[in-house]
C-alpha cells in the first residue's frame, strides 16, 4: 500500500448561500483545490464527491458527473458517495484507497450539500431519513429527538450536565469566531445556550449544529510524488471506518457510538499512534452531546468524563486537545455530505501552520471524525505534519 | 328465536381522557354555558386526541375485551363496528380491528351506520351468526368520535368513546335472552354525503323521535317477555344528553337507581354508538350473577334495538383480569380549554 | 409514503410482530432474517413472535420541533422503550405529560393514528405507548 498526501484544499464559505446551487458549492471548491494543489485537469484520474440527500434536497441525483462536467473534467471518472452525515468522510476514505492501491495518482474528493433549497422543517425531515426511517421517524423521531434520547440517557447514566453540553457550544462558538469560512463568526456566552428555545429536551436551539450550504475539496496523491505539486503536502496517516445498528434503540449502549470507536480504533491502529499523540481533533459535534460523546468513544476521555473534560476546558483551544478548532459543524456550519471534507481541510489548515488565531500551536497530528445518520456509520482519518 | 345459546363472552369501554365544559364552549359563543350545560344534564364531555379515532377505540376496547374473554384473534369469526364517524367514508373500520387484534384473515366483517344505534346492530349481527352456528365468536363494537358544528347545540355533547363485546355461546358472562327492535323512516338527524358536521331536526329530535321508537321499543319487549320495569336491577336507554333517558326511563316506570350506573353522559358527553355500549358495558362491571339488564339503543333515522339480558355466574371470574372498569377508564381527565379543543378537532384552518 | 410500503408492515406496526432466534432465543423487533449474535447458525431458524406491548421507559425527550405528521402534538414525547421481551422500541408516550414520566415506568403499547398521506390520503396507524394502569 502506497502512502497517501494532500497536497490541495479549497472550500466555500460555509452558510445559507442563496446565490449558490449545488453545482456551483461542488465547482467552487473543487477549483481552489485543484488551483491550491498546482495540477492540471488532464492529471486527475478520478473524481468523489460525498453528499447525503442531492435527491431529495434539489431533485438531483447522480451529481458527480454533474460537477465534473461543469469543473472542465468530462471524461473524469466521477462518484458520488452517501453514508449520510458521514458521506464526506467516506468519499474521502475511498479516494485515500484509489492512491494507497496504486490505481490512482491524483484523486480529487469533494463535498457538497445545499440543504437551503427546501424549507428547514422539510430539511430536517430529510435529515431523519439518515436515521431509521421506518422505525423511529414514522413513530415521530426527529432527528433532533434522537440525539436528545442519547443525551437524557448520558446525562442519566454519567451524570453528565446541561451546563456541560452547553460549554461545547459556547468553546466552538469561541473557535468559530477565529475562522473566517465559519457560518457563525461570533462568541455566545453560557447562558444564550442554556437559555435557548427547547428543541428536544435537554438540548435547546444552541445545542444544534445550524443546516447550511458548503462545498469542499482536496486533491489527493501518493506521497512520493507529492512534492512536485505547489501546494504545501500534509499526510494522510489513517483511515477508519465502522458502522451500528441503524435505529438508535437497538445499540448496544444508547450513549455510545460504537461505529465512532471501531473506526477510531482502526484509524489508529493503522498508524501506530494514540489519542495521546494527537494535537488536535475535527470531530462531528451536530449536537453539542454528540461531541461529548465523540471525545469519549474515539478515546480521548474515558467514558463519562466527556461533559467534566469539556467543563475542566480540556477541549478548548491549545489545551490538552484541541476539539473543533475550526468552530465544527456548530459554528462553522453543517453542510451535511461535505462535512467529513470541511474537517479534512481544517486539519490540512492546521499542519500547514496556516490557521491564524485559531492555530494549534505545534500540531504534528491531529484526527477527524464524521458521523453518518445517528451512529450507524462513523469514519475517523488520522493526518500528519509534512516531514519529507 | 334462536338455535344456541348467545350472549357475553368479554366486553371492554374506551374514553378518551381530555374533556371539555360545557361552560368553555359557551364561552366562546356568548352562551351561558354552565346552563346550557344543566339544560343538557351534562357537566362535561370526552374530546379524541388527534392521534384518536374509531379505529384505535374501537381496537383498544376490542383489546381489552379479549383479554378479558381470555381470546386470541383467531377465536374471532366476525367484527362489526358501528359508528357514524368511519375515519373512511370507503374503506372498513372493521378490517383494521380486525389486523390490530389478529383476527385478519380468517373472518368477516363489515361497518355499520344507523346514527347512535349502530353498535346494537353490529350486536344482533353478531347473536345471529352465533346463534345460527355460523361463527364462533364475533365482535361488535359501537364507537364515536361525534362532531357538533361550532357554536352547535350539539356542539355541547357530542364526544368520543366506544365499546367492545365478544358474543359468543360459550363461557358466558351474560346471556343475552332477547332481542327486538322497532324501526321507522323519521328525518330528525342527518348528515349528508362530504359534510363536515351533521344537521338535526332541533325540538323535533325529542318527541316524534327519541321518545317515540325508545318508549315504543322497550314497551314492545316488555309485552312480548310479559316483564315488568321492576324485574330488571338495571336498564341502559340511549343518552343523547342527560335529560332524555330520565324523562323516557321515568315514563316507562323505571327509577332513577335502575339507570343510574348505566347513565354515563353526564360526564363523558354523548358517545352515540359508544353511548349504549358503554353504558351496558358499566353495568356489567358491577352487576351481580342473575341481575337482570334491560337495554334500548336509539339511532336517528330512525330506530330502536331492546335486548334483554342476564348475568352469568361468569360475571365475577372476568373482574380478575386487570382489564380497567369503564369507571376506571373515565377517571382518567385532562381539561381543554376551546382553542385547544379546537386544534385537537380540527377547527382551525392551517397553511399548508 | 407510498401505500404498499406502509401496508407491508401492517402487522408490525399494529401488534408488534417480531422474530426469535432459535438458537440463542433472543428477540427482535422489527423482523430479522439473521441474528446478529449468532450469524449464519440462526439463518433459516428465526421464528415469529409477538412482543406483549409491555415495557419499561428508558429515556425519554420532549420535542419541541415536531415531525410534520406530528405537529398537531407538539410538543410531545419520544421515548426509547425497553420490552418486556428485552428488545427495545422508539415510540411516543400517549396519556402522559411530560414532567409525569420517569426513567423505568411501566408502559404499554396503544393503537394510535401515526400520520396521514394527506387529507384525501391513507391514513397510518402503528403504535404508541401509554403508562400502565
């Protein structure tokens, strides 16, 4: 198996873009990469895109070839990928395996959603399709509702604490300021969180993650050749990938996803590494319990020690771990399918040294998690700083 | 009349729990409602959920009642509901019961309408196949979800529940020893084709109507067994409002305790096929092996079911199943206020 | 959502049929075909089996932003039931407010009206859970 590099990153603001469709989010991005990463269109030999619902959210399926077309790459070999909110992560997986096979040399993985297209009620129903449609949703499981079934039940069995799940929101809020693609660039404090207008019991409106438009790109290559291209390389260390149940109550444990942890596990069992070792991590905080969850299951707490390690600001910004220096999908945006490709970016950011007031000082390493509906997929990729 | 023995193998009411007063909804209209409430002789009546209707009454009291007969689904050889509020104008109340309590497919079923007698006919549908030999067991079952039009007399009584009763031959916890019925074309209540609420005669619901085929019903079956009001330790008369059984009950020469336990609408409001039902269904609760039960259904169009009907020494036995009493069932309140009435009725008219 | 895809799971969704693995009698709720505890052993050897309807809360949220067909509801309350049978279900609590539930009460299985395809459309009924009494 060859080892893999990104050498190119681009991504769209993230937001409600009323001026974008879902073509344009795929070939803005998709471009800048492309430009960052200094290769020609000749030189990409295939092409992934990872998007959760094109098909219920503009009517649109089969989009790849679609943004290859009108990204000057008719001829490319182009997919779409869907594993739901972790489509993105997934896509990208499958490009990192396109490369370290040898079939490949330039892969470019792309990300892209418009979740604005549709009104947010019928947004969010899509959403919930993620989860187990004929046995939650029909019963009246929103999406939201599902994760606020894990969150009373974390609360319950670890004691974990609103106030607790409200400081993710208030930390990413923090980094999202920090980050100029972000959707929301602004601190809130605690109390706008633990004041918010109830969604699902416990979590309130500042608990979720908003539904936004986005698209992101990176240009994948084997890392012999990696330093004959302009952009700064970063490695590519890891992939991980797991899967659960489908319906949240049939999981072994409702606060715990155990895709998160099969696919953390795997990811680094991949690359010798530990949590330990790890300065910084993207992972797919939708919910502010969910991030909770996410330290504790890939292993960077131990379980129940999620919501106290948040409280302690052992998540914040160059503390033990960086958590979401990009402001996550709460600040920074939730485009669903690009997501797991928003955070492959920030960590490219990051090991480039280029992220400004929201460097993490000295990264080496650092980890991205991208969940798919409510647990039932996850996918965990492990970079490292360029050392030729 | 009949070749086996029918009667009462298991029966079971259902309620809703929200309820409004009448003295709510006079409010909204400028009426004095708390008198157009004693007017009635109804202090409050039962309000569906809006995730209820005939289908899930009718199947949480077919339920109950099975459980309560110690019945399986494929014990069932027949379900009749009766109601004027079929969540279907096309399509059976009746087969869905039926796929809820597994008795699909080995049976026939059929809806019945007749304004608030349905459920009583769904019963002699039933004592006849019984007592034919052609089934088993079947189950009838009269259940509502009646609607007034806004600012309606109606409007005032017009509620939700339902009855199940297993007739069978076996096992019985009442035998029922008689049936007859009187029948009539009288325009006193309507509801035509697609209309939302139904339309009614006003005063002439009463005399021509109600009290005619009632009086005229209860006076044929007591001639034809040769028995006396007295010889009965309960009777049940279709409830329209709380006013009506009384005045009917005291003119055929029954007391006040002889419907007092059977006389439900003071509380829950007027079920219409629900109504008889239920209040037979009350009375079963309580009554003692070798009472004897007079009932008179009433559904407008117009006509009248009697069944005369004995407790068993089986009456006792069934009380031990955990099966909540209708007593139990009505209990259990949530007051509305109109707007929410309104919401849960679908009176207000909402984007789309 | 489109009528046989509704009608075909009918007796799912009205009694709870359900399948047991015949080697390690563990149940599950919907049907499966394979047990995912005992693999290819269970293939061809899971047998029906209706679950009681009986069941305990395990946790449970108060939604505020409803599914469409639940609108009229709202808020209302989602609960993730353990079954008597051990298999868990997620369902609405029915006859119950919301400060009244508790972690561990006692429930049962109630028909109710899930949603509708439209005014002039297929009505849906399945289950919901109510305190017992």
């Amino acid at each position: 198996m060859r080892e893999v590099a990104i050498i190119g990153i681009g991504e769209t603001k993230i937001g409600e873009l009323w001026d974008l469709s879902l073509r344009d989010l795929g070939i803005h991005a998709g471009l800048e990469a492309i430009q960052d990463a200094g290769v020609t269109g000749d030189e990409i030999e295939k092409l992934y895109i990872g998007n959760m619902s094109a098909g219920r959210l503009i009517n649109q399926e089969h989009i790849a070839p679609m943004i290859a077309d009108y990204a000057g790459l008719e001829g490319t070999p182009a997919v779409r990928i869907e594993s739901g909110g972790a489509s993105g992560g997934m896509a990208l997986a499958e490009g990192f395996m396109a490369v370290a096979s040898g079939m490949n040399d330039i892969v470019v993985v792309g990300g892209a959603e418009k979740m604005t297209d549709v009104g947010d009620v019928e947004a969010k129903d899509i959403l919930s399709s993620t989860g187990d449609r004929e046995w939650e949703s029909v019963f009246g499981a929103t999406f939201d509702s599902l994760y606020a079934l894990m969150a009373k039940h974390h609360m319950d069995v670890y004691g974990t604490t609103r106030e607790q799940l409200a400081q993710v929101a208030v930390k990413n809020h923090y980094n999202g300021a920090r980050n100029p693609n972000a959707q929301f660039q602004r601190e809130i404090p605690l109390k706008m969180v633990l004041n918010s207008p109830a969604v699902s019991t416990p979590l309130g409106m500042f608990d979720c993650a908003p539904l936004s438009d986005g698209g992101a790109a990176v240009v994948l290559c084997p890392v012999e050749i990696a330093e004959s291209y302009s952009g700064k390389p970063v490695r590519m260390m890891g992939v991980g990938m797991g899967s659960d149940h489908m319906a949240v109550h049939d999981r072994q444990s409702i606060d715990t996803m155990k895709a998160t942890n099969l696919a953390a596990r795997r990811a680094l069992d991949m690359t010798g590494l530990e949590c330990s070792n790890m300065d910084f991590a993207e992972v797919h905080d939708n919910y502010t319990i969910s991030e909770i969850m996410a330290i504790e299951d890939i292993g960077f707490f131990n379980k129940g020690d999620g919501g106290p390690a948040t409280q302690r600001g052992d998540t914040a910004l160059n503390s033990k771990i960086s958590v979401n220096p990009s402001g996550g999908l709460k600040a920074k945006g939730q485009p669903v399918g690009a997501v797991g490709i928003n955070q492959a970016v920030e960590a490219v950011i990051q090991l480039r040294d280029k992220a400004g007031d929201r460097q993490v000082d000295d990264a080496e390493y650092g980890l991205t998690h991208n969940v798919g509906g409510t647990g039932g997929s996850a996918v965990v990729h492990i970079f490292g700083r360029w050392s030729p | 009349m009949k070749e086996k023995k029918v009667g009462i193998r298991g029966y079971a009411g259902y309620v809703p729990r929200y309820r409004i007063k009448p003295e709510e909804i006079g409010a909204v209209w400028g009426k004095d409602g708390k008198m157009m409430g004693a007017a009635l002789g109804v202090k409050s009546k039962s309000v569906p959920s809006p995730d209820e209707d005939v289908v899930t009454i009718s199947t949480e009291a077919a339920r109950w009642a099975m459980i309560r007969a110690g019945l399986t689904g494929d014990n069932i050889g027949a379900i009749y509901v009766g109601s004027e509020s079929h969540p279907y104008a096309v399509k059976p109340t009746s087969t869905m019961v039926g796929a809820a309590i597994g008795a699909t497919p080995d049976m026939t079923a059929a809806d019945y309408e007749f304004a608030c007698k349905a459920g009583t006919a769904a019963f002699q549908t039933c004592m006849g196949l019984v007592g034919s030999g052609m089934i088993e067991n079947g189950l009838a079952i009269g259940s509502d979800t009646s609607q007034g039009a806004p600012g309606d007399a109606l409007e005032y009584s017009a509620s939700a529940g339902g009855a199940a009763f297993i007739i069978g031959s076996d096992d019985l916890l009442a035998e029922i020893l008689y049936t007859t019925s009187i029948t009539t074309d009288t325009p006193d209540f309507w509801r035509r084709e697609g209309q939302a609420y139904p339309s009614h005669g006003g005063r002439f619901t009463g005399q021509p109507a109600y009290f005619k085929h009632i009086m005229g019903c209860t006076g044929k079956m007591l001639d034809e067994l040769d028995m006396e009001p007295s010889d009965f330790q309960h009777a049940v008369f279709h409830q329209p409002n709380g006013k009506f059984p009384m005045k009917a009950a005291k003119k055929l020469g029954f007391t006040k305790e002889q419907i007092s336990t059977g006389l439900l609408v003071t509380r829950i409001g007027n079920t219409y096929s629900g109504a008889v039902p239920l209040g037979l269904a009350a009375v079963l609760d309580v009554a003692e092996p070798g009472d004897d039960i007079l009932v008179t259904s009433y559904g407008s169009g117009a006509g009248s079911d009697g069944f005369y009907i004995k407790a068993t020494d089986g009456i006792t036995q069934v009380r031990e199943s955990g099966v909540p009493t209708i007593e139990e069932v009505i209990k259990d309140v949530k007051y509305l206020s109109y707007a929410q009435y309104a919401k849960f009725r679908g009176k207000i008219k909402r984007g789309g | 959502m489109s009528i046989p895809r509704f009608w075909r799971e009918i007796r799912q969704r009205y009694k709870g049929i359900g399948t047991e693995c015949g080697v390690c009698n563990r149940v599950y709720f919907p049907p499966r075909e394979v047990c995912p505890d005992c693999g290819r052993d269970s293939l061809g050897d899971m047998k029906e089996r209706e679950i009681s309807g009986k069941g305990k809360v395990l946790t449970f949220t108060e939604v505020h932003e409803p599914m469409p067909d639940f609108e009229i509801l709202s808020p209302y309350i989602m609960a993730i039931v353990e079954m008597d049978e051990g298999v868990r279900m997620t369902g609405q609590l029915v006859g119950v407010e919301f400060d009244e539930v508790k972690n561990g009460m006692e429930v049962e299985a109630v028909l109710r009206k899930l949603g509708e395809e439209s005014p002039s459309g297929i009505i849906y009924y399945g289950y919901k859970f109510r305190p017992c009494r």
